[in-house]
C-alpha cells in the first residue's frame, strides 16, 4: 500500500471518529465540509477550477453543497474510502501518489488535530517521503514569506534553504510538521522557530500561509 493509500485510510478513519459537526484546521469548515471537498476535488470536474482560481469559488462551494446534500455523512467518508471514481485523474496510480499523499496527511491533521486526537508517529520512510518532496516545493511554498526560512529536521542532520533573506527563521521539526507548517497550519504544527522574536511574530502573522 503506498503512502496516498494509507493516508486516505487515515483520513476516513478520522472523518468517521470526529462525525460531521467537528471543527477543522480549515478555517471556517467541519469535518463534512472537508469531506465534500475531499470527494469534489477527486470526483466533480466542474469544481477543480475554484480549488485555484478565486473568482469560482463560489461555483466549488455549490459543488460541495450538493455533495453533501447527495449523501449522508458515513455514506460521503465511504465514498471517500473507496477512491476516485475510474474516470478521475486520481484513479491514476502515480498520479494518485503524488498529488494525494501530502492532500491527505494534512487534511488527516487538520481533522485530528482540533479532535484532541492522539499523535501519529508516520515513521523514517514517510518522513524522507515528505523531505524528498519539500526539496522540490519549498522554494514556492515559502515564495512570501515575509523573511528569510531555512528548514532544519530533527530526525537527521539536515537542512534546507528554502528562501534566502536578510533575517532568516529556522524552523525545526520532522518533516511532517514542516510540511504543516508550510500549508499554513502554523499554530498547530509541532516546530521550534529560531530567530530574532519580531522577525517570528511577522511570520506567523501570516497564518493562512504563504
């Protein structure tokens, strides 16, 4: 079972513990309202381009409306469970790998986290995953960030410049938690920032992500 398959266990896993009315790390949505855009952005093509163009929002909000209109909660997080329908992009398996393993692990958080659920330890071949995959993206992850960032991880000797400056944070922890970081969940990511304390308080000013 590859890492977007095991996430996605984890995901429903967590979907179902929490039931429907949960809070999330997405602000402003429950654990249904991630679900349906969970199954929206794998399922309904008419609402992948408000996942990235602002002006059709709107358009994926209704899309996600219907969907959770279309099923029950447990019949949705089983939907999920099964993955993509055959004719979706995601049913591609190298595809499904690459696009879903980091969609899941953090949307796996952001519902475990406010749930007060216990930690997971993901493991050294899922954290050199996550590293390998932050070596091509944290350049454009961290692209405004307001200072200089340097990447470090705690589970080895090895760090990463992710955007040069004239102030540079270091932010310290697995992987994982540095990918968390860089989606926006600042707050809720178990990291150590090291630098000058206003040069900090200015990044994380920047909750929802660079």
């Amino acid at each position: 079972m590859g890492f977007a398959a095991q996430e996605r266990t984890a995901l429903c896993d967590a979907l179902a513990e929490v039931g429907p009315d949960a809070p999330t790390l997405c602000e402003g949505w429950t654990s249904h309202d991630l679900a349906a855009h969970v199954w929206v952005r794998e399922n309904d093509p008419s609402a992948a381009p408000g996942l990235l163009i602002g002006a059709l929002a709107d358009v994926t909000a209704s899309r996600m409306e219907a969907t959770k209109r279309r099923w029950l909660y447990p019949e949705l997080v089983e939907q999920i469970r099964r993955g993509p329908r055959p004719i979706s992009l995601f049913a591609v398996p190298m595809l499904d790998e690459l696009a879903n393993t980091t969609e899941f692990f953090v949307h796996t958080e952001d519902v475990r986290r406010p749930a007060g659920l216990p930690p997971r330890d993901k493991g050294p071949d899922f954290e050199d995953h996550v590293a390998k995959g932050l070596n091509t993206t944290a350049k454009a992850l961290f692209r405004k960030a307001p200072c200089g960032i340097m990447l470090e991880r705690t589970d080895r000797p090895q760090r990463l410049r992710a955007k040069a400056g004239d102030t540079t944070v270091i932010i310290v922890g697995k992987p994982s938690e540095l990918l968390l970081f860089a989606f926006g969940r600042m707050t809720d990511a178990d990291v150590q920032l090291v630098g000058p304390p206003e040069v900090k308080d200015e990044l994380l000013a920047t909750h929802a992500g660079f």
